[in-house]
C-alpha cells in the first residue's frame, strides 16, 4: 500500500527577527513569531504524519504542501522524525505577496524527480492607470517516475475567497489553464496524472467539477473527495460553515489495474490534532486563532488517498 497526501500547515515562516520597536510589522505577519513557536510548529507538522504512519503501516510516498514560506523551513521540517532526511524537496519562491508558497515533499528511495518547474500567473490590476500587475502563489509542476511508472503532479494553493470573492475570476483562469494542461498528458502522453491543494472551493463548485472533464465532456480526472463532502466530511471550516477545500484529483488511469491502483480517499482528522474546545469539537486545532497563538497544528486537515501496489 502507498500513499498520497496532501497538508495546507497554515503559515510556515522562519521565527522573526526581534522588531526594533514593539510595532513594527513582521516579515510573518504573525504576532509574536519567535524560535519557540517555529520550532513547536516544527514538531506539530512532523507530528501529524507520524500519527498517519501509526494509523496506516506507512507514509505518503509524496507529499504536497501549502503555505510554506521558503525552502529552509522544508530543510528542518525533512531532518525531523519521522522523514529522517530521507525525503527530498521540490520548491520555488514565488512572487506572492504574503512569501508563502507550495512545495512537495518525496521519499528518495522510491521517487525520481524526471522534472519540475512552477506555474506562474499575472493578473492586470483593473481600474487603475497602472502597468502593475497582480501575483497569486504559482502552482508547483513534477513529473516523477515511480517503480517505472510516470506520476505527473501539480499542486495548487489557489486564491482566496473574500470580500464577495473578487478572486473567483483568477481562480477560473488559473484552473482552465491547469485543465488544458492535463489535457495533453492524458490524451497525448498516457501518463498518470495527480492535482492536488487548496482549491478554495468545494467538489462541487462548478471549477472543480469542469476540470474532471475534456471538451467533449468527457470524464478524463475523477475526485473521490467528492463523495465525503456529500457525506459531510471536511477539511476546514469557516465560521460554522465546514469546507472541503482540500482535495487531490487523480487521472482515471489510477483506477485500472496499473503500478498504483485507487483504494480510498481520506481526510486524517484524528482526535489526536483536532480542537480541545468544546465549541470547535471536531475542527481543527490551529496555530493561530487571528493574533491569538494557540500553539496548535494547522487550521486544515491533512488529506490522503491510498493505493495498492499492482506491480513490484
């Protein structure tokens, strides 16, 4: 068995220098940032997927991650246990205006990185008599090899939805750009294909349910998270709305009998790193609940789906 996770940790930054004056802003953003918390932070990540270990035999054999902050924070997350320096790391800065990026996480022993590169995209701020243009996190392009077979993955932390979702726009945009691309790995190459992240949207929002499909609406993806969010199972929550934001996507090449055959979808919302509140039972416990520090995990759940091995 092998599997496929994916973790938005909620604001992975380096502890902030000391402020020169107690107002200053800081490179995190976060109040209070300091080498205690990162390094807690540190052990509270690290945490959750020794926990997955217990509970499934193994861990993911790769690994997307969002809201991380440069790759150095990677550097000490991979020399924790329960990775033992034995994973290795895909990540590019990108121009996001907050410094937080996604990244992959992948076992040495069992993947080979063919190649990478970011996905980056430009939005012309409107109703301005401006050249400038607008800058969203990229999304993170790998090609692997797995036991001979090739794993196409692209992992997206794609823009927020707030003040009355101004961003639904560039969210359409950077998905039909995604799409076109996974169009051509699947009809052209035959390759496996995983998308993956932080959709700001759930299952069945009219995005994420176009992208399933070519343009003879065709199904050419499948996303096995959409039945756990019919049978309100979550990820994230906002106010006392439960979300599903965090998906992973599969080719439907997963579901025949090939290196990496389809088992299950699951979202690791274990007790063990859920909300001790009673009023947020069953949430996720955070870090942060606005300035105030909870010392806790991250505001999502991880997610993961599980695959037999076919061949050996």
């Amino acid at each position: 068995m092998e599997m496929f996770s994916f973790y938005n940790v909620e604001n992975l930054f380096l502890p902030d220098p000391k402020p020169v004056h107690q107002l200053d802003p800081t490179k995190s953003g976060l109040k209070n940032w300091d080498e205690s918390r990162y390094r807690n932070k540190l052990f509270k990540i690290s945490h959750v997927f020794q926990l997955m270990k217990e509970e499934n035999g193994v861990l993911p054999f790769l690994i997307g991650l969002s809201e991380v902050s440069g790759r150095k924070v990677l550097e000490d997350l991979v020399e924790m246990e329960p990775f033992n320096s034995e994973y290795g790391i895909v990540h590019y800065n990108s121009m996001d205006e907050r410094k937080v990026d996604v990244a992959m996480l992948y076992h040495k022993n069992k993947v080979e990185i063919i190649d990478s590169e970011t996905i980056t995209f430009f939005f012309e701020i409107l109703n301005k008599n401006t050249e400038n243009y607008d800058t969203t996190r990229d999304v993170l392009f790998s090609k692997v090899k797995y036991k001979g077979a090739v794993i196409n993955v692209f992992i997206a932390h794609l823009p927020s939805k707030r003040e009355k979702d101004v961003n639904k726009p560039k969210r359409d945009f950077i998905l039909n750009e995604i799409r076109e691309r996974i169009l051509k790995i699947v009809n052209f190459d035959k390759e496996h294909v995983i998308l993956c992240g932080d959709f700001n949207e759930n299952p069945d929002d009219e995005n994420l349910v176009n992208v399933l499909y070519d343009n003879d609406r065709e199904k050419v993806l499948v996303n096995p998270f959409q039945d756990l969010f019919y049978t309100r199972n979550y990820s994230t929550f906002h106010y006392k709305d439960g979300l599903l934001y965090d998906q992973i996507i599969l080719s439907k090449s997963f579901f025949d009998n090939d290196v990496l055959k389809f088992q299950n979808a699951q979202i690791f919302n274990s007790e063990k790193i859920s909300s001790r509140t009673r009023n947020f039972e069953g949430r996720p416990f955070r870090t942060y609940a606005g300035t105030r520090y909870l010392g806790g995990y991250s505001d999502h759940f991880p997610v993961f789906v599980k695959f037999e091995e076919t061949k050996t």
